[in-house]
C-alpha cells in the first residue's frame, strides 16, 4: 500500500475536492467535470513513471485544466477556487509525498525503477 501514498494522496484530494464543491453551494457541471478531472489526474500520478518530477508535472497538468474548466463558466465561483487550490495541493504532494519504492537508490544516486527492464 505504501508504493500508493502519491495516488492516494492525489486520490484523496479528488474526493475533497468533490464534497467541497457539493457543501458550497450544491454541484454544478463545472465543479463536476474539475472532480472528474482531478480524479483522472490521480490515476495519471499512478501510472507514470515513478519519477517524482514527472509525476509532478502530470498533476501541474492537471491543476492547468482545472483552472482553465473552472475560468471557462461563467465565472469563478468560491467552490471552483478551493478546487484549484486542491489540485495545486495534489502538484506538492504528488513529488513530496514518497512512494515506498522511492526511498531506495543505485549505487548511482539514481532512483531504482520498479518496472522491469
């Protein structure tokens, strides 16, 4: 379970992100399609390569989409910000947060993959 902390952290994050939207003022179509966004955000952080940067970027891509879904309605609303401010959150914790696998290195310094060659 703890090679899945960056998925589930990003995973997470969808989730709240979701419920926040629905307390605010009830969901609306944007707020939805920024979840469902979010959420295949996280499944993007668990199946790149297990380079922190890389799975960084694909969820600044993400962050990138949702602020562009939340800035094409009518509008911004307080539920569209908190969604972006969650998926700037899921960039941060998609390179801090470390996978299990990520601890260990080569006698190189580099990361060891976990994929087979």
């Amino acid at each position: 379970m703890a090679q899945y902390r960056k998925f589930l952290a990003a995973f997470a994050l969808a989730v709240v992100s979701a419920l926040v939207a629905v307390g605010a003022d009830g969901i609306t179509s944007p707020e939805i399609l920024n979840a469902v966004v979010l959420g295949i955000g996280a499944v993007f952080v668990l199946v790149t390569d297990p380079s922190p940067a890389l799975k960084a970027l694909v969820a600044a891509g993400t962050t990138a989409l949702v602020a562009i879904s939340a800035s094409l309605s009518d509008g911004i609303t307080s539920a569209e910000w908190y969604q972006i401010l969650f998926a700037a959150v899921a960039v941060a914790t998609s390179y801090f947060v470390p996978n299990a696998t990520e601890s260990g290195r080569n006698a190189g310094g580099t990361r060891e993959s976990t994929y087979p060659a």
